[in-house]
DNA sequence: TCGTTTTTTCAAGTTTTTTTGAAATAAGTG
DNA sequence: CACTTATTTCAAAAAAACTTGAAAAAACGA
C-alpha cells in the first residue's frame, strides 16, 4: 500500500550524532556503518526499524542487519516489540558506563589474557638463557610484566571512573 | 666487503616480542609493522640500524623508514649516534608512562576536540528546534556533553594512573 | 666538492576489511 | 498451513589500509 521509498534527508542535528559515533567507533577501530546505525538510533525520539535505517542512512539490508547485530552483541541497542508491528524497533543503550564496560570485556579483556602468556613465556626463555645479555633481557621482561599489570588494573578502574 | 644479507632468523625471545608488540599496536589502531619494529628495538640489547631491522624482521625498507618515523614522532624510539658509524641506530623508549603520555596527546586529544565542537552545534541546532522532541534531544545531547566531560577527564587521570 | 652510503618519498601493488545484493531462512498473520 | 513480510547469510565487489621497490634526496666522509 506505501511503496514510497522513504528516503527522507537526515536532518542537520541526525547528520552531526551521525558524524559524532562514526567518530567514536573508528576511535574504538570498529567500523563506520556501526557508528552511523547507533547515531541514528541513538538521537532519534522513537525506537527505529532495520528498514528506517537502511532508507535514512543509505546502507544496504546486510550493512544494517551485520551492524544491528553487532550492536546487540555489545548490548548497545536492543530490541522492543511493538504491538501490532510486525518489525523489530530498536532502541539505544545510553547508559556508556554499561557500553565501556561491555566493550572492555568483549575487546580488550581477551587480548589482556593473551599477554599474560606471552609475558611468562618470555620468562622462560629469558631464563634459560645463560648469555651475557640475560641481564638486560630480564630488566626488559619485567617491565613488561609491570606494564601489562597496569593494563589488567586500569580496565576496571576505568569503568568506575565513568560511573558518575 | 660484507655482502652477505645477515638474514639473521629471529629467536624465540625476539620472536615473542615482536609478536607481543604487534598486538599491542593492532588494539591501539596503528599498523602491524609499527609493532614489529618497536618489539624488535625494545627487547635489543644494543641499538639497531634500519638496516638491521629490514634483514631481521624481512619487510621493505619503505615500510621500515616510514615506520620508524611514526615511532620518532610518538616518541616511542630515539636515534643514538656511534662514534665512526654512519648509520642511524635505533634506542627504545622504555617508560610507557611516557609513551602513552604521548599516544593520548598525538591520537586521542584531537579527537575529543573536535567532539566539544560536535556537541556545542547540536545543542544550537536542538534549541532552534521548537518541535514536541525538543526535551528529549536535550536529554540525549546532555548525555553526550557529559560522556564528553569524562574523556577529557580520563586522558590525564589515566597518565597519572600508568605513573607507578 | 665528489663519490658513496643512507634515508626518504611516493606511485603502484597487495592484502585486509567492509559493504553490497540476492538468495535462503525465519517469523508473523490470517 | 499458506502467504506475506522481515531478517540473515555469504560470495563477490568495493573500499581502505598497508607494503613494496625504485628513484630522488639527503647526509656523510675524504
């Protein structure tokens, strides 16, 4: 019955809350279609459709649907249902101290893990070598086991740092 | 008189740093051969040539010049000059208080300038807005102005933080 | 200054990441 | 259940990021 596309202009202020997480994610080194999707979603007054977000940002079905995705494995938007509505409506988490902490979780913890590792294995090697250089190396390896220390405690400490 | 490539492999330590590195940067956002070379000169008990690093670590010499410059403008690496040698060699920094001092500075801060920017112009364009959205455009924003308040906020607190 | 060595630059090539679009699947409705 | 609409999937295309190598420039030493 409405075959009409839909393809209304952004308005300035949608266009700047737009620009601003596309910002943000390449910031985190996500990519930009998430940025785009969770600005819209984000500034907009009423929960959004996978269907405006193609029509208004201009991305195709599978950008909007990969970046929906993505944006609820991060719990950065979820999903409201609609009575009557056959779509799913999307909603923004504007909590960030939630959105951070998920983020650290899901990006930066396993890689903090990995280090661990990677630092005790070092150790080992350092040790069994008998070199005149062990010295140094040593010196080195701890400084990297102090710095990834910082990492494990900074995380955390961040997240009750944007708890305001 | 020395033709001989020195393609010198890679020990296990090295190997481990190098690799280490490479992770370290890849999280950051800069590319992967920024952390080869500055896992190469960090676990080095003497100062490296680019040349060293070229035959060590088996890229172009493009990629090792471009990439040791970026490491001189973050400050993560100096030049030392040898007495009768006429290559540059390669010293590391090694504190990452000051490293990450100089990363938030060079990466980070500009960023966070242009969304105070981002965030003033949405609030004019809201208050413009007579419309029945108007009040939850201000909310929206005002979570936005407030997110922002803790970025420039968290920068330095986290500089003091890595200062062990 | 001249010849040599070292470093930088940058256009072209390669690799990686992201996006697209059409087909398949799933979900809601009568 | 059959029909319509909505969503997901994924191979191929496009775009972005990174690397290469050869030529130009700069630096050094005699």
């Amino acid at each position: 019955m409405d075959d009409a596309p839909a393809e209304t202009e952004l308005s300035e202020l949608e266009s700047e809350a737009v620009a601003l997480f596309v910002r943000l994610v390449q910031l985190l080194g996500l990519p930009k279609s998430i940025g785009q999707i969770y600005g819209l979603i984000y500034i907009s007054p009423r929960p959004l459709t996978m269907d405006d977000i193609v029509s208004r940002l201009g991305i195709s079905l599978g950008s909007a649907s990969q970046g929906l995705r993505q944006l609820r494995t991060l719990k950065a938007i979820r999903v409201t249902y609609i009575p009557g509505e056959r779509k799913d409506h999307y909603l923004p988490e504007t909590e960030f101290r939630k959105l951070f902490a998920n983020f650290i979780e899901d990006q930066l913890s396993p890689h903090i893990e990995v280090g661990r590792d990677a630092i005790d294995h070092m150790t080992r090697l350092a040790e069994s070598s008998s070199e005149a250089d062990a010295i140094h190396y040593r010196a080195r390896i701890d400084k990297l086991r102090r710095l990834h220390s910082i990492a494990g405690r900074l995380t955390p400490a961040i997240a009750r740092f944007i708890n305001f």
